[in-house]
C-alpha cells in the first residue's frame, strides 16, 4: 500500500491527506448529535440510528457503482447546499437561500470551473467513463450561482452586515483561483467548513454532554471510517492506478457520508424542538 501511495504526487496526496485526517473527523460528531437529540435514551433507538446511518452510507455507495454520473452530479449539488448552510448567517427567506448558494456554489461549482481541465480528470476517475453530463449540470448551476454571488457582493457593499460573509466569499474565490483544485478544496474543507461545524457542535453540546463522551465517541466513528477507507484502497490501488483509487475512496466515501450527515444536521437538528436547535445554529 505505501509504495502505492508513493506514485501519486505530492500536493494531491497532501490535500487528501489533510481531508482524511482534518476534515473528515468533523462528521464523526454525528454520534454526539444523535445521542443529544435523543436517539442514546433507549438501546434499541440507539442501533436503530447507527443501523439507518449505515445503511444510507451503503445504498450511496451502490447507487454509484450503479450509476457515478448522475451520483456525481447529485452529490455536487447537496455539497453545494450543505457547504452553503453551514457557511451562511442563521436565518431564513430567500436571502439566506441566495447566500447558501453563493457560499456552497463558489466552492463546488467555482472550483470545477475555474480549473476545469484539472478537475475533468478527477470526475473521470470518479465516474469512469464521460464527465459531460457532469459538466452540464454544473453549467446550469452556475447561472443560479452568479445570480446568487451577484446578489452577495451588492449586500456587501450596501449592509454592513453582510460585509463579513462578502469577505470570506472574496478571499476563498482568490484561493481558489491561485491553488490546484484540490489543494483549494482541502484549505476550505479543513480550515472553514470543518472547524466552523465543530466549533457550533461542541458549543450545542458543552450542556448536554461531557467532552470526553464527545471525544470518545468522535474517535470511535473516526476510526472505523478511517479502517473502512484503508480496506477499501487496499483492494482498488495497484502501482498504476493508486491515484485514482485513492480519489475514488475519498470523495465516493465523503458522498456515502455526506447523505447521513446531511439527514440529520441539515435536517434532524434543523427541525429539533427550538430550545435544541437554538444551542446549534444561533452564532
């Protein structure tokens, strides 16, 4: 395995690197959420939840073996959306929708294009076959993400409030710009996205839980996902094919752990009794 991971260059496996070691822990929270939610107060609610959160990650998996393109695609777009939840100021209406899809599509949509002869070989290990159908979906959605960008910059520049989010939206778009595709993503995934989400979760958490049940049981989902990847790569990568292997373990894991993660954040938590889910998404 090592002398496979030694082929493949060195910012690539930097940044996945740093995905797999930085950013992914962050959805190992999903435990501490669940069993503040509620889910811990009998055994049976418990697996049940551990049972359904498995499942959902298998049936995303099979349904990309079955079908990566249209997998792809899909994953893009609920990316684009939990990026851009997690990014944007609390609040409803149709502003914060524009402002999620400016934040998340900068990220998703922004990255592909600006380098997309790069990121089109990243699709093509992803899918194994044409990426066009990929590419159109992200066409059209970068007609809604410009509107959206557009209606950010000019809150930006009449309401200080919205100041704060133009900036972060400026400087990513500039990283994004000067760094490799994958490099781009790994510096927004480990040092925004991941340490924004953790930093919300254990605020919610710091009444209901000690930090060594959080600890304890964020190492736990940590390590089996890290287990399960290493299994995974051990059986995909060969000499010739340990980068596309290992792209493919990455971001087919992050897809299968994303749909979970999303259910219960951007779903679960968001619609939880108002004294639960204010702990969570009031900043």
């Amino acid at each position: 395995m090592m002398e496979s991971l030694a082929t493949i260059p060195q910012p690539t496996l930097l940044a996945l690197a740093a995905v797999i070691i930085i950013g992914l822990p962050h959805g190992a929270l999903d435990g501490a959420i669940a069993i503040y939610l509620g889910y811990s107060k009998r055994v049976v609610l418990l697996l049940r939840f551990v049972l359904l959160y498995v499942v959902a990650a298998a049936l995303v998996v099979a349904a990309w073996m079955a079908a990566p393109a249209v997998c792809l695609l899909i994953f893009l777009v609920i990316s684009m959306l939990h990026f851009g939840l997690g990014d944007a100021r609390p609040g409803g209406g149709w502003e914060g929708f524009l402002e999620a899809v400016a934040h998340g599509g900068l990220v998703v949509a922004g990255i592909s294009l600006i380098h997309r002869d790069e990121v089109d070989v990243i699709f093509g290990y992803l899918v194994g076959g044409s990426t066009q159908m990929v590419w159109q979906g992200l066409e059209i959605l970068a007609v809604i993400i410009a509107i959206a960008l557009a209606f950010c910059v000019i809150k930006g520049v009449t309401d200080r409030r919205w100041r704060a989010g133009f900036a972060e939206l400026l400087l990513l778009a500039v990283l994004f710009v000067f760094t490799p595709p994958l490099v781009g993503f790994a510096v927004y995934f480990c040092l925004v996205h991941t340490v924004r989400h953790v930093r919300t979760v254990l605020s919610g958490l710091a009444a209901g839980m000690s930090g060594r049940m959080v600890f304890t049981q964020a190492a736990l989902f940590t390590i089996a996902s890290w287990l399960a990847g290493a299994v995974a790569f051990w059986l995909l990568a060969s000499p010739g094919s340990a980068e596309s292997a290992l792209l493919r373990v990455v971001f087919i894991g992050l897809a299968a752990l994303t749909v979970p993660h999303m259910i219960l954040v951007d779903g679960l938590l968001r619609n939880a009794r108002p004294s639960l889910k204010r702990r969570f998404i009031s900043r």
